[in-house]
C-alpha cells in the first residue's frame, strides 16, 4: 500500500494562521535568552552547578511531580476558574521569589507547587481553544507541551514532533507518556534549580526564572493547541500543519 502524499499547504489564510503562531513559537524563547544574561552561564553548564545528589533524583522526583501535578490541577479546576495569563505568570513568579531566598533547598521545596501552576495554566489554554482538560487525550496534549525544550535553551523547532505518534489514551498510556517526558523535563527543570539557585540574587533569580518559565510554557501552549484548533476547524491534516510550521520555525540553512 502506498503512503498517503499530502500536498504543502496552498490556501492563504490557513499560512497566515502557521505564520503567526510560527511567529509566537520563535518569541517564546525569548525572555528565557534574557534570563541567561541575567544569572550568567549556559543552559549547558547550569546541571553542573547542581550537587551530585540532587542531579540523581531529578528525574524521579520531575515524575512524582508531574504525577501529582495532575491530579492537583484537575482537582483545581473544579473549584478555581481558569486564569489570564498574566495572573498566572505573577502568582509564579512570587513563587519563584519565595523560593529563591531559600536558595535551593527552597526552589526544590517550591518546584512541585509551580509544576502544578504550569500545568493548571497549560489546561486552561486547552480549554480556551475548544479542548477538554478532562479528558485523558487532552492531558496527554497537555504533557507534550512540556516535552518542548524549555525557556532556557536555544529551540530550533525540531522538537515540535517529539512524542507525536499517537499512544493509548487509557492510565497506562499516561503513565507511559509521563515516563518518556520525565527525563526531557528534569533536564529543563535542573536549568531552573540552578539558575534560581545562583548565589547572590536570591529572590530576584527565582522571580526572573519562574517568570520566564511560566511565559514559556503559555505562549508553547497557544502554539500547540493552536494548531490542533487550526486543523480540526481546518480539515486539514493536523500532521502536515506541524510539517509546516517546523518549517517556518527552524532556522534557514547558511549559504
């Protein structure tokens, strides 16, 4: 049988729609670039930073965290309404203040709580574009979103596929997705311990750091579930639509 061939997209308002939220993608990692400035270093050598023993648990605790994560934004959702995205981003930030004074005992004490604020503000994006946070598919969407490369690293787009084959949509396949995205995730986030652990600011990296990663991760969602919307209002194949749109986000090659 031969594979499907899917035609590059012709019609002008649907590469309007892929321009603009290619547009929103390259931006989102902006502020995250400011932060790198401000606390010094690379998001390569941040990790280094971190004692040995905290590296090692990173990733047992990102799937702990996440685990819960889940459970507390569901839960939350039925009590608070979704918030606009500059609440959000203030509530973290003073979270991530309050945690940077303690140094990195109080941002690895605060992490769970901002991975539940992110998360909670990643459903309310999903919700806002037509999707249901209650269900299991739309969680799994939700977790992809953290499986993007994060504020603090340079994106050249290519992770936009990353987890995209379709999974089990049943506990077990969220299960499963939560272990694939844990280690991507306890790398981004060991970036955030040691940035907002940076000796001296305190307080001011933390805020600095919690504000980058939670602009971050709202404006991935918009793009993410952006998309999704585009396709099913479209008729388009949603697969072709992040063909494109990687397209226009990885950087053009040097001639």
């Amino acid at each position: 049988m031969q594979p499907e061939i899917l035609l590059p997209v012709t019609d002008p308002a649907l590469k309007a729609a892929l321009d603009q939220l290619a547009k929103r993608h390259r931006a989102a990692g902006g502020i995250g670039m400011q932060v790198m400035a401000f606390v010094g270093g690379s998001a390569e050598n941040l990790m280094s930073k971190l004692p040995q023993p905290v590296r090692d648990g990173l990733e047992g605790a990102t799937s702990r965290a996440l685990e819960t994560a889940f459970d507390a934004a569901a839960r939350t959702r039925g009590a608070v309404s979704d918030r606009p995205d500059w609440v959000n981003t203030a509530l973290t930030t003073a979270m991530g203040a309050a945690g940077g004074v303690g140094g990195l005992p109080g941002a690895l004490a605060e992490l769970p709580f901002t991975v539940t604020m992110l998360l909670r503000a990643i459903q309310g994006i999903a919700s806002e574009h037509g999707f249901d946070p209650a269900s299991d598919e739309v969680r799994m969407e939700c977790l992809r979103v953290f499986a993007s490369a994060g504020p603090l690293e340079a994106d050249d787009g290519t992770d936009m596929g990353f987890l995209a084959a379709k999974v089990t949509i049943t506990g077990p396949g969220l299960n499963s997705l939560i272990a694939k995205v844990a280690p991507r995730l306890a790398a981004v986030l060991g970036q955030k311990l040691a940035a907002q652990a940076a000796p001296v600011l305190g307080a001011v990296a933390g805020a600095a750091v919690n504000y980058a990663f939670t602009s971050y991760y709202q404006e991935i969602a918009r793009v993410h579930f952006g998309l999704k919307r585009l396709a099913r209002e479209s008729g388009e194949d949603e697969g072709l639509l992040r063909e494109e749109l990687v397209a226009r986000i990885a950087p053009k090659p040097k001639v």
